[in-house]
C-alpha cells in the first residue's frame, strides 16, 4: 500500500501547529491531537477497504500465440470481499510484445464474476511465458493505493504467423485468393496425370476422347487429367546475418519463414510434400518431406524457434546438405536477402549447382532502404552521390539476378510485405506450366 497525495495533505496540515507550537503557546499540543486523529482515520480507512487478497484473478489464454498478429487474453476476476471495488488489472505479457487495452479498470459488484479481454501482439518467435498479474485499487475514503499480485506463470510458445494460414485458407475456400495478392495461372495445356472417365464436353479437345470407352458406350468419353501431385518441394532457409535486417520492425528472416509456411501450405493442399533445410554457417534445423495438411503444423513445431545468426551464411554447405540428405528432384526454394554485389556473386555461384537434378527458385527480399534511396531527390551534392551509389548497387543486383535467371534458375525479387503473395503466385505458375 502507498499513501495518497491528499492524505500526505492532511498530515502536513496537521503538522502546521506543531510547527506554530515554537512561536504560539498552546499550538503545539493542538498539533499533536490532529496528527494522531489524520493517522487514526487513515487506519480506519485501511480496515475499512476490500482486501485485494480476497479477489480471485485467472487468465486464460492458448498455449500458442502467433507474432506479429493480436492474439486475444481473456482476465477473470471473482470479488469475495463483500464490498463493490473497482480495481486496475496488469498484467506481464511475453516480452518483447505490444499491448492493446492494458492496463484496464474494471468494477466488481459483491460476489461478481466478470472478465476483460485484452490483445497482445508478441513480436519475437520462440518459448516465452505469461508472469505475474498485478491489482491497483483505491482506498474506501481515498487516503491509500491498495496493491496486490499473482503469480500466474504460464509458459507460451510464439509461432510464426499462423493466423494468416488460416486466413488463406477461408480464401481459398471461398475462391477469393486475388484478394491475398496471389494471381492464379491458367492451365496451360493440360495435366499429365489420369484423373477419370467422363462424358464429352463440347469444349474439350478431340485428343482427349477416350475411343475405347466411346465404343463400348456408343457415346463420345473424355479422359480427364490432372495437374501432377506427390511433387517434391524442399524450403532452404537463410538463417545468416543478412536475414537479420529488420523493415517495420520485422526481420527479413520471419518473413521468409511466414512465408515459406504459407506456401508449405498451399503446396500440401495440392498434395505436394514439403521438408525444410534451415541454415547460417552450420545446418540450424533439418524437417524431413511431411504430407497432408496436418504436415503445416509440423512444419511450424519444428521451426517456431529458430532464429537468425550473426554469421555469414555458408551457401556451398547448402548445396551439400541438401544434395546429402535428399537427393529426388524437387523444387527447391532458397529464402535469402542479398546485402551486396559480393554476397549477390557468391549465392550465385552456389545456386547454379542446383540446377540438376531439381528445378531452384531463388526468392530474393528487396534492400527497402537501398530503393528508397536510389527513387529519392537529391538536396545537396552529398545526397546526388550517395544516391548514385545506391543506384550502381541495385542495378549491380539486379544485373546478377537477371544473369541467374538466364542460366536456369528462376528469380523473385520483390519487396518484403509482398514475399509471401508473389512465392505462392510463382509456385502455382510453375505447377500450372508443368515444370517440376
């Protein structure tokens, strides 16, 4: 408990005659009788206030929550005291987060049973915990703040994103996946895989007509065919420095694994198996092909906690890991983010002995700052420099990109708050033009 400002007030009101009491015969004892009366009314205060120990606090929440999204936690009080208290309630959420309606104030009548739901937004993957919660409320006669805490320690763990899985999938139930910034590939051609015998459709191509069928039924049969599932997609992961970059306080590295996770799932709804090869200067984390569509949450299990390093990538350990641990062709999707023409050179080098047996889509983040540079206006000699050294930086990029791209590899380069619509956009084009 702490003692409010007017009943510091009162007790320095009435100490003025006691003080009086050096110049003023008779203010002295006068003084005495005030302050023993300020403390006696301030200890009936205090035995006249609810005891915040007597109000029951729970929380409820999931044991995940998801980054960067505004996961809901709901407080439920019980007020046993008898008396209508309004209390503030705190609480200690995983830190580092960002927190939507706490603290809050809420009023309990006598035996109430009530709840407030707060939203809070983690910002960092991986095991945390829920600590302790704290009830602030004031005195019945306002003379005190009354303080309480529980310790309601609850461990969480952080996963990437998954809330926007869930929101593709209610899109792409409802065919809207447009809106989500994925553009849909027509089929070019056909499948090449056998789906089932079916009547004849005026728009159907003669080559498809079944002649066999069509003779045993007397009637003109279609085959129908399918784009190829059971195709293999394999996620290499960056887990280097340069992933470590940050844009609207985001590392490139979560958004290349929410997006790898999107992608795993749109990939898996199409019966396509997934694996992961995560590296930085050592292999960090290695997930086998999984199938099915519970194979996203064991895709998210295995690498909720992974995090970037402070070490430069190794991209020729990459390609050996990868070659080493599976060798079925496969689309092989490198998440990376370039710092430079050097680093540009070297990831190059590397992706080209990809090529064979799999077919390598390398997904580049953009350097956010470095374009914004480069399409700024110069206010000074300084700045038209600088400006034209971003230039002749991105356009060195960009140049080594397009090399990599004529030499067989396919290329994303795209801003980072666009990564995860134009991968998936990239990966159904490629289902849709039978590449893989």
């Amino acid at each position: 408990m702490t003692p409010r400002l007017n009943l510091l007030l009162l007790i320095a009101l009435a100490g003025v005659p006691l003080v009086a009491g050096i110049w003023i015969r008779g203010a002295g004892p006068v003084g005495v009788l005030l302050t023993i009366a300020v403390v006696l009314l301030a200890l009936v205060d205090l035995a006249i206030s609810p005891a915040l120990a007597r109000i029951g606090v729970s929380r409820e929440t999931g044991d995940v929550l998801s980054v960067g999204a505004r996961n809901p936690v709901k407080i439920r009080l019980n007020n046993r005291t008898g008396a209508t208290v309004t209390v503030e309630v705190h609480d200690e959420p995983p830190s580092p987060c960002t927190n939507f309606d706490l603290p809050f104030h809420i009023t309990l009548e006598p035996g109430a049973h009530r709840y407030m739901v707060y939203h809070t937004q983690p910002r960092h993957r991986g095991r945390s915990r829920f600590g302790v919660v704290y009830l602030r409320c004031v005195s019945r006669l306002s003379f005190w703040e009354l303080y309480d805490e529980r310790d309601l320690e609850q461990p969480v763990k952080i996963y990437p994103d998954i809330k926007a899985v869930y929101g593709v999938e209610l899109l792409a139930r409802q065919n809207r996946l447009a809106e989500a910034g994925v553009r849909m590939s027509r089929l070019r051609g056909r499948g090449n895989e056998f789906d089932r015998l079916r009547d004849y459709r005026r728009e159907d191509e003669y080559r498809d007509i079944d002649w066999k069928a069509t003779a045993r039924h007397q009637a003109l049969i279609s085959r129908d065919y399918v784009v190829e599932k059971n195709q293999n997609i394999l996620f290499l992961l960056d887990c280097g420095r340069s992933m470590c970059n940050e844009q609207d306080g985001i590392t490139h590295f979560d958004r290349a694994l929410n997006a790898a996770i999107l992608l795993s799932y749109v990939a898996l709804r199409q019966g396509d198996t997934v694996g992961m090869l995560a590296c930085s200067n050592r292999v960090e984390r290695w997930v086998r092909p999984v199938r099915g569509t519970a194979g996203t949450q064991t895709l998210i299990r295995h690498t909720y906690d992974l995090e970037p390093t402070y070490q430069a990538s190794d991209y020729g350990l990459m390609v050996e890991e990868l070659r080493r641990r599976y060798r079925k062709r496969s689309l092989v999707v490198l998440l990376t983010h370039a710092i430079d023409e050097v680093h540009m050179n070297l990831l190059a080098q590397h992706a080209r002995e990809l090529r064979s047996p799999h077919l390598l889509l390398v997904a580049l983040l953009q350097n956010v700052p470095l374009h914004e540079r480069v399409n700024s206006i110069p206010q000074a000699d300084i700045e038209a420099f600088q400006i034209a050294a971003a230039a002749e930086m991105a356009a060195s990029q960009s140049l080594e990109a397009a090399r990599l791209e004529k030499s067989g590899v396919l290329v994303i380069d795209t801003l980072p708050e666009q990564f995860s619509s134009r991968l998936i956009s990239r990966y159904l084009d490629i289902k849709a033009r039978h590449l893989l």
